[in-house]
C-alpha cells in the first residue's frame, strides 16, 4: 500500500492544518524554564513520503528543541549497536503506564528495566550509546539522530543550560537505575547527555524525514542512506505502539492506530510502516505532555487516508 496520490495528500494536509490551526486548549511546558517561551500559537505539519515526497504547511521549518522525540531515535541506533534481544534485555520493552517523569514506575517492575521511551529507560539507553568517554557517545547520538533526519543537527544552547540547570528529577532516577544496576554508564554523564540529545533542534518538517526512515525500514527515504536494519526497526515501531505516548499511549493507538511518539516541546512523530513519516509541531499540551493539535492533525489523517494499522479495510 501507498500514501493517497500527492495532490489528494496535500489537500488533505492543508485541509488538516486549517481546522485545528485556531485550537487554543492545553498548556505549554514551563518545568524546563527555556520551553516557556515558546510561542503557544506555533502550528506546523509535514508528512514525509518513503518514496521521498514532502507535503508540509504553516511552521513546519520553524526549529524547536526534540525532547522525548529523540526517544525512539536513539533506542534504534543502540539496537543496530548491540542488538535488539541485548537491547530488550537491558532496558525492557514493556509499557509502564505511568508519566514519562515516574519514579514509582522504577519501583514496580521485578527486573527494574523500564522501557526507552520514558525517561528512565531513555537515560539508560543513552548510556549504551557505544564509546568509552561521554564525548563519544554524545558524538554517536548527535551523528546517528543528524543521519535519521538528513541533515546536521544542532543543540539549543539555552535549552540545554535550562534543563541541564534543573533536571534533579532525572538526574534522580538515573542514579536510582544506576543503584539496580540498570544503568551502563556513569548515571550523571549519562543523564548530561541525554539532556543534550533533548535539545537537538529539530522542525515538523526533519520529524517526518525521521519518522519516514522508521515506516522505510531504516533507509532515509530523502538522503537514501541506511540508517539502521529494517529488522530494528520493526521492534522500535513495536515499543512505540505500545508507550510512545505514556500514560495516554493506549488512547493514541485507540484513536490514531499508528505507532508515534511526543514531546513536551510539542513534536509528535508519527510512523506509517511502509508508507510514510508525519511530524508535526504545536507547543500546548494536555496533562500528560502530549502537543494537543499534533493529535488531533494525526488522528485526522490517520483517518481521512485510511492509515489505521487494525483496519481490515
Ligand atoms: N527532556 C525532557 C525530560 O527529560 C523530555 C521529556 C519529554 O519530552 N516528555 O524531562
């Protein structure tokens, strides 16, 4: 199966971007002091073909930090570089259902591995990142997310010195990983460059080019480079399916029926096996930190363009 033919897919883009551009519900992130600032009106979307086609609208190339987006990103590049049954192993692939930020979660699971799409399990999968020294593993994060969306990313300096200033949490729940000995590097260098990764800035636009290179089995449908195997990808898609949007993961595959992933920027990327990437960017969030018109653009394609994975027809 494909994507609807070009013209009917930007119609139905535009067409998506004009009825939730004027939602004003949510709020957007201030725990990290630097997010704040961003604009709350801000509204892109882009939808990446695999067959390299690029339908985008409003502030699809307006640059805005990744966050937990960068999740799945990195939990692929650490399965193409130890393997994906070393990499379930280590970090676990079950849903916590619980917020992105719980610590009570790390308490509940008998082998206390958590999943990479929450903090805990993400830190811990940034500290697999191959290298002996943070630089260098920062260095393979910082290449690896750049190959992922075609093009060198950047950090947001301010970003990163906002959260980096306060992110006690996560700097707590790393050591409390590191204490079950679930986290393989040092737990603050860990947590330091996770924060960094957090604060690559990305647009709508490079999220679908990511998550296109996801539904194309690890090729980057733009650049043409193989980024990961496709037999990685198809267990990344897995796990966001089921945790991609934490505790509200199950109503995103109720709704959506696709696996994607958000962050409390307000980025969500959404993957479509074999047909295509969908990013999209707005900062206002509901209350578990999930971009509220990226959900309604995505459950709105999802359906105008018959994605749902669980339809028969
Ligand atoms: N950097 C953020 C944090 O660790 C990412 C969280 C998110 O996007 N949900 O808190």
């Amino acid at each position: 199966g494909h994507l609807p033919p070009p013209e009917r897919v930007k119609a139905l883009v535009d067409e998506a971007y004009g009825r939730y551009r004027s939602i004003d519900e949510g709020a957007v992130a201030d725990y990290i002091p630097a997010l704040a600032k961003v604009p709350r009106d801000l509204f892109g979307v882009c939808l990446v073909g695999v067959d390299g086609s690029v339908h985008e609208v409003g502030d699809a190339g307006y640059p805005f930090s990744i966050q937990s987006v960068s999740k799945p990103f990195v939990f692929a590049l650490v399965c193409q570089a130890i393997g994906a049954e070393e990499a379930r192993r280590k970090l676990g692939v079950n849903a916590t259902g619980l917020p992105f930020n719980s610590v009570i979660a790390l308490e509940l699971n008998q082998d206390r591995t958590m999943n990479p799409m929450v903090n805990a399990g993400a830190i811990a999968a940034t500290s697999l990142a191959p290298g002996e020294i943070a630089d260098e593993k920062w260095r393979f994060i910082q290449d690896g997310l750049s190959r992922f969306a075609g093009r060198r990313l950047e950090v947001d300096e301010q970003i990163y010195q906002s959260e980096a200033a306060t992110n006690l949490r996560n700097r707590g729940i790393a050591k409390l990983l590191e204490g079950y000995g679930r986290m393989y590097f040092d737990a603050l260098e860990a947590t330091d460059i996770y924060t960094r990764q957090c604060a690559l800035k990305v647009t709508a636009k490079d999220l679908a080019v990511m998550g296109a290179t996801l539904a194309d089995g690890g090729v980057n449908p733009v650049t043409e480079e193989r980024v990961v195997d496709a037999s990685i990808c198809k267990r990344v898609l897995a796990v966001l399916a089921t945790a991609g949007l934490y505790e509200l993961s199950g109503d995103w595959l109720y709704e959506i029926g696709l696996p994607g992933k958000s962050g409390v920027s307000g980025g969500i990327v959404t993957v479509i096996p074999g047909k295509g990437g969908l990013g999209t960017f707005a900062p206002a969030l509901d209350e578990a930190g999930n971009s509220i018109k990226g959900q309604r653009v995505s459950k709105y394609l999802s359906e105008r363009m018959g994605l749902n994975l669980f339809a028969s027809k």
